[in-house]
C-alpha cells in the first residue's frame, strides 16, 4: 500500500545532541511537510518543500533544518535540541499542494529530550 | 492573523450523534477541512468543504457557510471507537507555492457506553 513512513517511532536524544528524523512516501507526492505536535496542542508546521523548493514557516527556530534529497525522502535535522523541543514530529504529503489537496500524515516520531 | 476556535472538549454516549463546530478567521481562505487523530496516532483525513453546505461520508457529516466562517463535523450512531481527538484545518494559500494547512487547537471527544 502507498503510504507515509517515518523512522524511527520514537527517538530519545540528549539535550544539545544533533538528531535527525526521516519521512519516506511512495505515493510520488510533490510536497511534503514537517508538523511539531506537542501534547493535547494542536500540529504546528514547520516548513514544507514544494518539489526541492523549500518553504520556511516565519516562526521556525534556526535550529530546525530540512533535507529533501529526492522526492521520497525528507530529513529533519534539529541541530541543538532543548527540553522545548521534545514532541511528536509528523510527516505529511500532498499530490499538489493545490486548495483541494489532502494531507497524507505519517505515524509520527515522538522525540524525547533527556 | 489566523486562527480557529473549536471547543476543547466534548462528551457523548454511544449511539449517539454529536456536532463540533469550528469558526475561523483567516487569509486566503479555501477550505475547511477535518482530521481525527486517535491518541498517540497521526492525523487522519476525514472530510473537506470548499463550498457552502453538507458533505456526508458514512456516519461523518461536514458542513461549511463561508458568509459566517463557521463549519462543524457531525458524527452519528457514535461508537466507542469514535473517541478520539478532531481538528478542524483550514486550507490557506497565502503564498504562490503549496497550500498549508492551520489547525485548530483539537476537540477531546469522550463516547461513554
């Protein structure tokens, strides 16, 4: 089945520790993005690429960064992570990114901060 | 600015029927759309408005009026499985290249038995 994979489930890093969270599709979508969800909140994008253009959200901290090296894959690399920054990280596509386009969610890395 | 307001929680009984309703303000508005998320899971599509009205999917209705920003998601015959958390999202394309989704803060539904 077509789908949205993202690796690992679940990821525990200590503070100030680079990591990197990987997103992978099969459904040959365009667009793909990053989503930060912390507890009982809503998702938050981060920053999405339209094919290898990408688009920042203005209120992204500098120390998130991302990575599309082909159209199935997108890393989020996140240089220095503090406490703040532990949550669940979602991986999303679009066919398009078109008005009428659904959002593919992936199963999400919760991300632990020690 | 942008945002959206639904209520944070809602509780029901099985077999039920339950509306969550949505208001938002936002630019570039097009369209309102609605993810279940069951706890500790990703989003899940559920339905989309683009226009005024109602659009039914099995036991899950979406309506949207535009004139009053407002939309709401109706769920029939509850069942257990039905408890989960649900997002109103609106479309935004306030910039020339992909759309973006902005949620609402999400509405807790508790199904009794």
């Amino acid at each position: 089945d077509a789908m949205v994979i993202q690796n690992p489930r679940y990821q525990v890093t200590q503070f100030g520790k680079p990591v990197t969270l990987s997103c992978s599709q099969t459904l040959n979508h365009n667009v793909m993005y990053w989503y930060q969800q912390k507890s009982s909140q809503a998702p938050k994008l981060l920053f999405h690429y339209y094919d290898k253009d990408f688009n920042n959200e203005a209120d992204t901290p500098d120390n998130f960064q991302s990575r599309r090296p082909n159209t199935s894959f997108c890393f989020l690399d996140i240089r220095s992570p503090g406490l703040g920054d532990a949550a669940m990280y979602l991986c999303a596509t679009s066919e398009s990114g078109g008005a009428s386009d659904t959002q593919y969610f992936g199963p999400g890395t919760r991300l632990t901060v020690l | 600015g942008q945002s959206l307001e639904q209520p944070s929680e809602v509780t029901a009984v099985e077999g039920a029927i339950v509306q969550i309703n949505c208001t938002y303000q936002t630019s570039g508005f097009y369209g309102l759309s609605w993810y279940q998320q069951h706890d500790g899971g990703a989003p899940t599509f559920l339905s989309y408005n683009a226009l005024d009205g109602l659009e039914e999917t099995g036991r899950f209705s979406s309506f949207l009026s535009r004139s009053d920003s407002y939309g709401y998601l109706l769920l029939q015959e509850l069942q257990m499985k039905d408890s989960a958390s649900y997002f109103c999202a609106v479309r935004s394309m306030i910039y020339n290249q992909g759309g973006k989704l902005i949620f609402g803060q999400g509405t807790e539904l508790s199904v009794k038995p």
